[in-house]
C-alpha cells in the first residue's frame, strides 16, 4: 500500500456508507494492522487499543453495515478523545489513499465479547471496506461544511490559509464543525465550541474526538508544506478563548 504525501486526499475523501460485505484479502488486512501500529498518537502517554473486528461482532442499530470495523479503546484521561480522534483520522485519511472506504461510526456499538476484550474504555467504531459508490469527491463543493470566515477569525491569511481550508473540510459528528481557529502564520490555536444545553448530550460525547480530527488536518498540511509543526499547551490561548468555546490545543509551525 502506497505511503504518499496523503495530503491530496483531505480534498477527496467521504464517508462511505455502502460497501461490499465480503472480507477484505488477508494481505490487505495484514497492511492495515501495520498502519494501526505505526499510527502516531498526539498525546503518547494515553494508553490506546485498536481492534479490526468483523461485522459479526458489531450491532449497526440503523446504519448498514460494512465487511469490518476498527474498534478503539482508550484509556480515560485527559485528552483522550482527542487523542483517539487524531489517531483514527489518520485512519480515515489512509483507507482513502489506499483504495478503501471508511466512515466513523459514533451510532454502531459492538458486541459484549468486544467491550470484555480490552481493559480500556471502548470509545469509538471506524467501517471500512470496498466501497460500492464513487470513493472520492471530484470537488471541493462537494464538501458540505461552514466557509473559512465561520470558522477563523485570522483575517491576514498568507502560508496560513492552506491549512485553515484543509480543517474547513475535515470531517465531525453529525458534520457539526465544533471548531474555531486564532492565530497567525506561525501558530494556530483551536478552539471547541461550548454546546448549549439542548445538544449538549449529543454532541459532548464526539466534538473532542472531532478536535482531534482537524488537529491532524491541520499537521497533515503543515507537512505537505515543508512545515515541522508540534502540538502545544498556550496558555494565553487559553486565556483569550472566543466567547462561547473553550481552547483545546495550538500547533506551532516552523
Ligand atoms: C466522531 C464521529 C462520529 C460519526 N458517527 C457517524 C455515524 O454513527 N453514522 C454515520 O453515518 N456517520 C457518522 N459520522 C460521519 C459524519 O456524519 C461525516 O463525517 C460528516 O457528515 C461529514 O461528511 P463527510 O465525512 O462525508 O465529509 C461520524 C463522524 C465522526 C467524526
């Protein structure tokens, strides 16, 4: 399996949701197990479990289902889910690249023999398989998603816009775009928005595994770019949180 600049692909991918049930080549599947284990974490010492389990072990409640599942467990501490978001994302971002459809799978749970499998806390479900629709997006309109003046306020965009587009289109929960950017060219701060009390329930659950999934966006094109990017704690970030969201991380470029 190709091991590009997978940038290209944050322009492309989808959620599949209609695939082919019949199990994936051993050798593709030995492939994947490889990526798992070379996936890089964003905070390395949450202990993490990734299981491919096969559609016999999940229960799809109303989604259909796929020939197989990533199931992810985490330990649960701070920065888990976001964590887990920025690991699986380059997941999604992989299967995309190597031929294969994906989706997230907040609403899918897995059998008991699963959750009794790991000693962590379960937290989330990936589909993949070969998809039986179009893989790819052939524009960028076909993205639905809030347009880059929603979601920043960093106006003065230079070398700093290509990656503000690249977590525009970056997949969420119920496709909610929970965040918010402050900045300039030199770093990026995020921020999550504090949901108010009628969604709170649905979407507390997934806008930090969501976090974590644009955080990758957002490395993934500072290093298209030739750029060394590291994920930061600032504190003055922290401190100047727009009204109506918290601050989640910053990514310093070089
Ligand atoms: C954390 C998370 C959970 C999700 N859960 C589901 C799900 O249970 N069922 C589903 O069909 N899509 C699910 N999605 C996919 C989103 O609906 C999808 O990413 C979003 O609508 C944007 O569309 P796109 O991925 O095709 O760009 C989930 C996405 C994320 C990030």
């Amino acid at each position: 399996m190709a091991m590009a600049d997978l940038y290209p692909q944050i322009f492309k991918r989808k959620s599949i949701r209609n695939y082919d049930l019949t199990p994936l080549e051993d050798g593709v599947l030995e492939n994947i197990i490889e990526e798992i284990n070379n996936l890089e974490p964003l905070y390395a010492d949450i202990k993490v479990d990734f299981k491919i389990i096969s559609q016999n072990d999940v229960n799809p409640r109303m989604m259909k289902k796929a020939p197989h599942y990533i199931a992810v467990f985490s330990e649960n501490k701070e920065g888990y889910k976001t964590n887990v978001g920025f690991m699986l994302q380059q997941m999604d971002i992989f299967f995309s690249a190597n031929g294969l459809g994906s989706c997230w799978q907040g609403i899918p749970k897995t059998k008991k023999n699963v959750l009794e499998s790991s000693n962590l806390e379960f937290v989330i479900l990936m589909a993949f398989g070969k998809a039986n629709i179009p893989l790819h997006r052939t524009s960028t309109l076909e993205f639905k998603r809030k347009p880059l003046p929603q979601i920043t306020d960093i106006r003065n965009k230079g070398s700093v816009g290509a990656l503000l587009e690249a977590a525009r289109l970056a997949p969420s929960a119920t496709n909610s775009q929970p965040w918010f950017f402050k900045g300039n060219n030199h770093v990026i701060h995020a921020y999550v928005v504090k949901p108010n009390i009628f969604r709170a329930i649905m979407l507390k659950k997934y806008i930090m595994i969501d976090m974590g999934i644009v955080i990758y966006h957002l490395k993934l094109a500072s290093e298209h770019f030739g750029k060394t990017s590291q994920i930061i704690f600032d504190e003055t970030a922290d401190e100047n949180s727009p009204h109506g969201y918290e601050y989640v991380a910053s990514l310093k470029i070089e």
